[in-house]
C-alpha cells in the first residue's frame, strides 16, 4: 500500500462541468491552487482497466465496482487503491482488502450523482475511528460549509463542483484548502 498520501485537497475532475477547452486550464489551474492528489497521482475512477492501460497512479472503486481486493491484485501494491465507504463495515472490508484511502459521503447533497445518499458527520467520524487509513469527506462541499466537518478527524476532502464550476478555480482551490486546514 501505498505511504504518504496527501489527500488533504482531493480534486475530482468532471469533464461534463466545462467546455472541452477549459477542462484542461481548470486541472492547471486546480494544481497551482494546491490540489494535492490531483496532478501527479492520477487517479482513475471506477475502471480498473482504463487506469492499467495509461498508468495511472491508481484507481477509486464504489461499493457497485469491483472489490477493492480485485482492484488491489490487478493494481499491484504499488499503486493506489482508493474505495468508496459509507458504513463502518464498508470502511473495515475496504481497509483489510487493500485500500489505501476512503471516500466517505455525501455530506451534503451534491450535482455529480443522479441519487445522493446522505452520510451523517457521526457516522464519518464513526469511519475514521475504525480504520488506520485516511478517511476523506466527499460530497457538496465548498469552503462555506466544511465547518461541519471540525473535529471529524478527516485526512481531507474531496471536491468536483467546488473547483470545476466555478470562474476562479485557482483561488477556489487555495481557499478551500486553507478553510479545511484551518478547520485542524
């Protein structure tokens, strides 16, 4: 598994939210913000396959992907195995099957998928208690309202819409990574 992870500012890229021709300056832009595990670690959501034919750093599954122990295998350990946990036995199967960080949400209701299950605070703070591993709030967060994650004991959060819809994702970037580091 893989050490040192950073995934304080987690950037989730949607390239339904722009016009081809912004996408692109919107990653850049995102990177010199401080969007800390995009950039160098690609990671590639849910297709395994896709992220072994371009080399990617890793790979995120959901609990209706692939099995984050088959993700781990065809990966290799080298790699980053990133899986999706909204309960604390999700959270512990993910951990003992080879994950090396969690997505856990949605906190708030969010535009990225069809149907949004709210996960409470309490039962992320009940996630990160159980596992070893970082544990990242996802879901309709912005720099106005991750307040509710204080004293969560999170790694990070996990944007799409926050950064990929806004004018300025460079300083919403920063702002956003400033507003949760100060939430420590």
């Amino acid at each position: 598994m893989r050490k040192n992870l950073d995934t304080t500012l987690y950037f989730i890229t949607d390239s339904t939210c722009v016009p081809e021709e912004r996408f692109l300056p919107v990653v850049e832009a995102a990177c010199k913000g401080g969007a800390t595990i995009y950039g160098i670690p690609l990671i590639i959501d849910d297709r395994v396959d896709v992220a072994l034919a371009i080399g990617a750093e890793g790979v995120h599954v959901g609990q209706s992907d692939m099995p984050a122990h088959l993700a781990r295998k065809l990966m290799g350990g080298d790699k980053i195995v990133g899986v999706t946990a909204k309960t604390v036995p999700q959270a512990l199967e993910a951990y003992e099957q080879g994950a090396d960080y969690l997505g856990c949400g949605a906190i708030y209701p969010t535009t990225t998928h069809v149907k949004t299950v709210i996960t409470p605070v309490e039962t992320l703070k009940d996630v990160v208690k159980a596992v070893p591993i970082p544990v990242n709030a996802i879901g309709g967060l912005n720099k106005d309202n991750i307040f509710v994650l204080k004293d969560s004991g999170i790694a990070g959060i996990c944007v799409v819409s926050a950064i990929m819809k806004v004018a300025d994702p460079e300083t919403a970037t920063r702002e956003l990574k400033e507003a949760f580091l100060n939430l420590k």
